[in-house]
C-alpha cells in the first residue's frame, strides 16, 4: 500500500528532478536543491547528485587517474586479507553481491575498500565500511565514483568516525545523548541511569549510516540528505526516531528493555513510509544548527580524551 502511494511520489518527482537538470545541468547548492533534495531524489539522478553536492565530483576532475594510480600500487598484505574477510560478509542476500552472480558486484567493492585503504592509511578499513561501499557501488554502479564519495563521507563528512579510536563515533553518541537531554527530557533521565548506555543503542546506527537499520528507501533518502547537509541528518534521524517513540522507551524497565525497545523503534510502518519519516526528521526535532553541534562536539572531545589521558 505504501509503495503504491510512493510510486506515484516518485514519478512527480522524477519528472521535477528532470526539469531542473535540464535547466540547470551544474548542480549548485541553493534553497531550490536543498528542498528538491529533502523530497528525495530520483534514483536515475542520484549518483550525479551526490557527487556533485559532497564535492566528489571535483575531487575526481582534480585528480585523474588517482584512484587507477592507487589499484596499480604494491598492496599491504595485512590489508588486503582483512578486506577478503569481510566480502562474503557484506549483503549475503544481495544476488548482486554473491560471488557466483554473473555482475557479481564482490571484485568491485574488493577494489574501492583496497583503493581506500592506501589512500587513507589513518583509517585503512574497518568493519561498517564494506556496507558504505556496497551501498554507493549499487547506485552509482561505478567504482571510481564509489571511491570518491567514500572519500567525501569519511573524510568531510564523518571525520574519525573509522579512526583507530573512533573518536568522531564516540563523541557523536555522546552529543545525540546531550541533544536528548534537551529535546526529550524525560528519555534523557531515564538513560542517565545506565552509563555508556549511548554506546550500546546507537553505535550501529551512525557507524553503519542507518544501513540494515532503517528499511532501504528510508536508507537512500536520508542519504541524499546526509550528501547534502552533512552529518546534522544523522542526529535529526536519530532524534526523531527518539522523540516518535519516547512513551514505548520510557515504559523500559531494565537496561535489556531499554536495549530491545531501540532496535524495535527502527522498523515498523513509521520508518518504512520513508517519504513522511523525511518530513518528521525535518520537523518534529525543531531546530538543530551546525553551531550547535560543533559546540557539544568540542566539549565531549576534550572529555574524552582527558579521560583517556587520565587512565
């Protein structure tokens, strides 16, 4: 029933989308994009779209060759085992993905996660980042551009979020701690109680971008959102997920109901209507700037790593 209703959502703005780039082929960040975007972009436009919105796109005019460059270079074996490991990991379900597929797609997520790891050698690869690449290898169907947009989220994006520590990870979770305390007081008590409590319910969801997380087409929306407007998407989608379900998680009654009732709040009719779950991410959180998140970022930054000094 709801696709029914969305396929028609998406032909309107298929057809808006189309207009647009017709217009405007360059893809320039403005108020009319911005709105355009928040209501989805069209899956035949994605790829340009999130290329051109993270910066990917001028990252792969400005570099030639790099990526090529990078395949073509003396591979770390250590590297190059981990990645093995984790292929046959990545979307077992997806019949793109499995090995014996004719298009498997395994060969092409094996070089961006190599091609990545020498590029970014503070990060190499960890795990959640073959579910990133496996997601940008479908919609753009390209490796190239696969890699750059890699590039874009865990270097622009989510800095840190992959590092040793996993730092910018650590930090974000405590911010979206703060922010509850703020915008759902009563959610935020209730999880004071059990410390590093953050840890334990959202880790998965910023590490992995809300991939296995949120049905596939909320997934994809909120990432034309996440290419577009950075990382604040990850704390409104989070958030509103928080303040649609407090009464179900204030009824928690132990640490494992506290547990259960965050896996259970992702899923159900709320977040599989994927085109009225992005109008809630944009309104029931009320505002959240940048400014306001670079703030708690900073504070919890230093706290975290006093603590670390101090142990």
């Amino acid at each position: 029933q709801m696709m029914n209703e969305y396929v028609a959502v998406l032909n309107r703005r298929s057809k808006r989308w189309s207009k647009l780039l017709r217009v405007k082929p360059n893809v320039e960040k403005n108020l009319t994009v911005k709105r355009y975007v928040r209501k989805g972009v069209p899956n035949e436009h994605r790829a340009r779209i999130w290329m051109a919105a993270s910066g990917a796109q001028e990252q792969l005019e400005s570099k030639p060759g790099y990526y090529q460059s990078l395949l073509e270079m003396e591979h770390d074996a250590k590297l190059k085992e981990t990645i093995q490991t984790d292929l046959h990991r990545t979307f077992p379900d997806n019949i793109l993905f499995q090995s014996r597929a004719d298009a498997g797609l395994q060969t092409a997520l094996y070089n961006v996660l190599l091609a990545y790891g020498h590029h970014n050698q503070t990060v190499g690869y960890c795990q959640g980042m073959n579910f990133i690449a496996g997601y940008l290898i479908i919609i753009t169907k390209d490796e190239e551009k696969s890699f750059w947009l890699m590039d874009a989220l865990l270097d622009k994006i989510l800095p840190d979020y992959y590092s040793t520590h996993m730092l910018g990870l650590k930090v974000d979770q405590e911010v979206l701690g703060e922010l509850v305390k703020t915008k759902a007081p009563a959610v935020g008590q209730l999880m004071a109680q059990y410390p590093g409590i953050w840890t334990l319910v959202v880790s998965r969801w910023f590490i992995c971008l809300y991939i296995d997380i949120l049905p596939i087409e909320t997934v994809l929306r909120v990432w034309d959102c996440l290419f577009y407007e950075g990382s604040k998407v990850l704390f409104r989608v989070a958030l509103t997920l928080v303040l649609h379900h407090h009464m179900e998680i204030l009824r928690a009654r132990s640490l494992p109901d506290v547990c259960m009732c965050f896996k259970e709040i992702t899923s159900g009719a709320f977040t599989l209507d994927c085109h009225t779950f992005m109008q809630k991410i944009f309104s029931e959180p009320g505002s959240l700037s940048m400014t306001t998140i670079e703030k708690l970022r900073e504070k919890y930054r230093q706290q975290i790593l006093e603590e670390s000094q101090n142990k």
